[in-house]
C-alpha cells in the first residue's frame, strides 16, 4: 500500500473537517435484542426505555429475524432502523450443541438508493434468515465473506459484530468485502466476559487499507444479569432524523461512536489533526502507517481534565483517527479520516 506523500506547502494547507459544518446530533443504538430473540423487553418496552433516556433512533438486530417497526415507532422524536444480526456458527461437531466460533454480521436497512439496486427482494417483517451451520473445520472468511454478500444483496448495510466475543481469527473476518462498520465495542459483552473491546484489529484493517469506520453498541439482552443498556452508542451529525438522512450520514462516517465522552469537534486544520471533546483525561491521535506515528496527551494530574488536542501531521500517514478517554476509562473514538492517495 502507497503512502500519501505531502509538500509541506501542501501539508500546511491541508484542512479535512471530521464532520459536515451544519446538522443537529442524533444518539442512537444499532444493536438491540427484544423477546423476539434472546431478549427480555418487549419491543415497545425497548423503545420506551431508549426515549427516556435521550436516544433517537434504535435497530432491533434480533437474531436471524429481521423485523421493521417503523410504522409502530416512528415519531417526530425518534425512529427505528429496520435490521437484523445474521449468524453463521461453526460446531465442535453434530452431535455437539457447542459452538466453537460464530461470525454475526448485521443488517441494516439501507438508502433508498440501496434498496432500489438491491439484487435480491428485499426483506419483510418478521421474517427468518437461515442459519448457515459448519461442523468441525469451516473457511471461515469464505463464510464471512457468504454472509456479507447476502445482506448487502438484500439492500442492507453489513457491519461485523463483536469479533472478541465471537472468538474468529484476524484472518477469518479483516478482508471481507461490503463491511460498512465493525463493532469495536459491545458494552454487553464487555461486561458479560470482557469480550466486547477490539481496537487493535480495527487498526490491522486500517492499516492494510481498508476503509472502513466503526461503532459502539449496547447489545442489550436487559436480562437482569448483566448491565447492557446505555453504554454504547453512536451520535450522528444529520440535517434531520430520518431514516434516509440517518443511514447517509452513518455510510459517510459523520458520526463518532462513544461508551460516554462527547466529540464536538474534530478533523484536520493546516496540517494539524484537532478534536474538541467533553472533560477527559486522554487523548490519543492514532495513525497509519510508520512505527511511532501518532500522538497521546494526557490531562497534567488526576484532578486536572483536558478538551482540545492536537497533532502535527508529518506527511506520510494513511488516516489519523482520536479516542478520547475519561476518568472512568469510557471512551469516545472518531471515525478515521483517510489520507492515502488524498491528491
């Protein structure tokens, strides 16, 4: 993969804003679990609680099904992303009811342009996905890369799912092809087995060149058990809550994902990477593609909180994304900004 290579004339006037100048903020949950799978809320119930505490969209990813309640819920005030989490399991064996490794990969209702190119009939509500079932040995990114191809056939977006909890290898899931998004934290499986935090493979894609953003979910099973509501989200910069001008400004990474600090700004000015955020203790710049590249600067004591932050471009990296951490260690990350071949 080529590096961007920049004067630095060109360098200093190099100015990419990380979000559109105008829209309002729109916090929504993409992954969601109700009765219709292995949840315990009813999806009324669901909704209800997500309104309340200041959500405005909400994707009920049911396993296999795929439901659209948008005529139910829809309001001035909040939307449902019609979806579902589509699965494929690998077994030790038949006759085991162990699964050794799955890969779910969601659906999500796409643009109206989407839908119209779609190869396939489009889903219906409340209608099953099969299963596909693997004994033994799979391939597995022949098996991703399958799954994928189906969704988006069908006029959905794909995102990858929780690939820690899913216990893949890098190899199985990195190259498949039509990923919108992949899931870097679920606040559900993070605090089920602490199998919901994957970072590192997000940049191994990056890094390889694939653009690609990611999103912080809940999950939410609300069985009682473990707490996995309303610490993963996303907040979407939108001129409207629609479910067009949504999924649109999702597809072009005007969005940043958080499990609590606000973004309120972010992108590169003159040559400098920049972000304005809540209170934090952190703020780490991380970049593609040279050993040391990158930047962290970090509040002077335990009392003292920073906002701003910024970083000297060199001239040479692929993308440069932030994350920006508190005091309680919740984080919020930008989507990258892409700067191979940026001439």
């Amino acid at each position: 993969m080529k590096e961007a290579k920049m004067t630095e004339k060109e360098l200093d006037c190099l100015t990419i804003p990380g979000f559109s100048k105008d829209g309002n903020w729109y916090k929504g949950n993409l992954h969601s679990h109700t009765i219709h799978s292995d949840g315990h809320l009813t999806p009324e119930e669901a909704v209800n609680i997500y309104k309340k505490h200041g959500y405005h969209f909400l994707c009920f990813s049911e396993h296999d099904l795929y439901t659209d309640y948008r005529s139910q819920f829809d309001c001035e005030d909040f939307i449902i992303l019609p979806g579902m989490e589509a699965s494929a399991v690998l077994f030790e064996s038949k006759s085991s009811p162990f699964g050794k490794k799955v890969h779910h990969i969601h659906g999500i209702l796409g643009t109206e342009e989407m839908q119209k190119q779609a190869a396939l009939p489009l889903y219906n509500h409340m209608e099953g996905h099969a299963v596909r079932k693997y004994y033994g040995e799979w391939d597995g990114a022949g098996v991703a890369q399958e799954l994928a191809d189906e969704m988006t056939s069908r006029g959905l977006i794909a995102t990858y799912n929780h690939p820690v909890w899913s216990r893949v290898r890098e190899e199985e899931f990195i190259h498949t092809r039509g990923i919108w998004a992949l899931e870097i934290y679920n606040y559900g499986t993070e605090n089920e087995s602490a199998t919901g935090y994957d970072e590192a493979r997000w940049d191994v894609m990056l890094r390889e060149g694939k653009q690609i953003f990611a999103f912080a979910s809940d999950d939410n099973h609300n069985n009682e058990e473990v707490e996995d509501t309303f610490g993963g989200y996303i907040v979407v910069k939108a001129p409207k809550l629609s479910h067009e001008e949504i999924v649109k400004n999702m597809l072009a990474g005007n969005y940043y994902s958080s499990s609590g600090p606000e973004i309120y700004d972010w992108g590169i000015r003159n040559g400098q990477a920049y972000i304005k955020c809540s209170a934090v203790r952190r703020i780490d710049f991380i970049t593609g593609n040279r050993i040391n590249d990158g930047r962290s600067i970090l509040s002077k004591s335990l009392e003292e909180t920073i906002q701003t932050a910024a970083y000297l471009l060199k001239g040479h990296e692929t993308y440069v994304r932030a994350v920006c951490t508190d005091r309680y260690g919740r984080k919020a990350w930008s989507n990258p900004i892409f700067l191979d071949g940026w001439q």
